[in-house]
C-alpha cells in the first residue's frame, strides 16, 4: 500500500486519458477509506465514552477534501491535458 501511495503521483506525468481515470479511481477509493475510519473511530469513542465529534469532523473533511480531488480531476482544463 505504502509504494501504491507513493507511486500514484508519478502517473500525473504519464499524460494519458487511463491514468487519469486510475487516478480518480484512487481518489474515490481513498475517500472511502477515510470516511470508513472515521465511523470506526467514533464508535471506538462512543463505546469508550469518550468526545468523539472534533475526529468525526476532521476526518469528515478530509474525506470531503479527497473526494473533492476526484471530481475535479474529470474537469474539463484536466482532460483537455490528458487525451485519449
């Protein structure tokens, strides 16, 4: 996982239309990740009584913010630099 995370930036330099979409794919994925961390941090905290809203807020926007990069790599200024 730790090498997929590291070489995932490199396809940016391969100006083909397959790696962008490899890379939305990863975009989507990792907001999946986050927000499924997220739920299971804050039933930890719950269970544990502990306060649990400032991690379910962070992570909430992390995911948001992740899931935010997805979309806008299938922008129109994006695509016109990767063709086909």
């Amino acid at each position: 996982m730790v090498t997929l995370c590291l070489a995932a930036p490199l396809l940016f330099f391969y100006r083909k239309r397959w790696s962008l979409i490899v890379l939305q794919v990863l975009a989507y994925c990792a907001a999946g990740t986050w927000i499924a961390v997220a739920i299971q941090l804050v039933q930890t905290r719950q269970q544990l009584g502990q306060p649990w809203t400032i991690a379910a807020i962070i992570l909430g926007s992390v995911a948001l913010f992740t899931l935010l990069d997805g979309l806008l790599l299938n922008s129109r200024a994006i695509r016109e630099r990767y063709p086909d």
